[in-house]
C-alpha cells in the first residue's frame, strides 16, 4: 500500500497553549494589541494580532510561534485562524512583542529569538511586567541586534515610544498621548462627552443671553 503525497497538511488554529499564564501577562498583551489596533485603526493594510499562531513556511505545520502580539504592514484587517504567511503575499510580521511570565523558560524564549531573526522580523520587545525590564531588538546589518538603551526609546516601524520608569514600562502614540487600558479608555470618552455636553450648554446660554440683549 502506497501512501498519498499529495494528503492535505493541516495547519491548526490552536498551539494547545493559554494565551496568558496570569492577569497581569494577559493585561499586558490586551493594553498593547488594543492601542496598536487603535493607532492603526485608519490604515486598512495594518493588521496587527494577538496569540495568533503564524506559519512561515508553507507544508511545515510544524515550523510555528505564536507570538503574544504582532504588527504586520501592508496586509489587510480581518478575521484569521492563524497567519499563514504564503497566503499574505509572503509578508513577514514585522514588529513582535513578548510579555514575560515566570514560567517562560531562557531556552523557550532563546529558541523564539532564533525563530524571529530566521524569518525576517524587522523589531522585537520582550517585557517582563514582574522585574519591570524592557529588551528590544532591531533588524541591523541582516541580524536582530540588541538595542543598547530602551529608556526612552520610539520604534522605527511604529513610532510608539517607551518610557521606563522605577515603577513600570509606559508606552505613548506618537502624538505624545499615552497607552490607555480599555477602562481608561470608557473614562476618557465619559469626560470628553462631558465637556462637549458642558461646552453645548453654555453655547446654549450665550445664545439665549443674546437674543435676550437684542430684544431690549
């Protein structure tokens, strides 16, 4: 009996894996793929994703990472099993962040570094919420190359800056405005419509104090 060559690969949608080992891992993934959804919500060939399985490399089901978040330019939004990249015009992701958890091991997070700089990702942020460190790689010179000082640092790609300080890691828009939780977020809205309410009455009272004045 002969085996089919040509028997249909299964690529699966699911890595078995929790998206997130605690609430602190998972607030941290939300925070970053909500604001990147956000800055890039006008730019309909931005798709950026969270814990979705990517495949590089088309018949090898088993060549896959699953990265905590990443940015990908010049391919649609849209729902997606997994990011199969010969069906996206071969387009690498090319931004990846990693949130650290206590149980990632050295040799799981130096095998997803091999993987990133093997398959073209141009900037990778690994972020350890518990010890409060920021690393970042950069494509240079063929190679992902640690960046010396993350202080207060802008991504080339996205033009997002990271600022650390003694306490957390705080992420700002290129307009300067900062990453805000889905909480923060509701908040703002609530005082903005606040003030719009509060600025449509008074324009209210102004006209009613003139039409009063013209009718004197």
């Amino acid at each position: 009996m002969t085996l089919s060559l040509n028997r249909e690969i299964i690529y699966p949608d699911s890595d078995g894996q929790p998206m997130a080992e605690n609430t602190k891992q998972f607030r941290w993934i939300v925070l970053l793929k909500e604001n990147l959804e956000c800055l890039f919500a006008q730019n309909p060939q931005v798709f950026v994703a969270g814990d979705l399985l990517w495949y590089p490399v088309e018949g090898r089901a088993d060549i896959r990472v699953a990265p905590d978040v990443f940015v990908v330019f010049g391919r649609t939004k849209g729902d997606r099993g997994s990011y199969r990249q010969w069906l996206e015009e071969n387009i690498t992701p090319q931004v990846v962040f990693e949130i650290l958890s206590p149980g990632n091991t050295l040799k799981e997070m130096i095998k997803k570094q091999q993987f990133y700089d093997r398959y073209g990702v141009n900037e990778y942020y690994i972020y350890d919420p518990d010890a409060n460190e920021l690393t970042g790689l950069q494509r240079q010179e063929g190679n992902l190359t640690v960046i010396e000082d993350m202080t207060d640092y802008i991504s080339p790609r996205l033009g997002i800056r990271f600022m650390m300080t003694p306490e957390t890691l705080k992420i700002y828009y290129p307009d300067g405005s900062p990453f805000l939780t889905t909480i923060e977020f509701k908040q703002q809205a609530e005082r903005e419509k606040q003030r719009a309410d509060e600025a449509q009455l008074e324009i209210q009272r102004l006209r009613q104090l003139l039409q009063q004045s013209n009718q004197q």
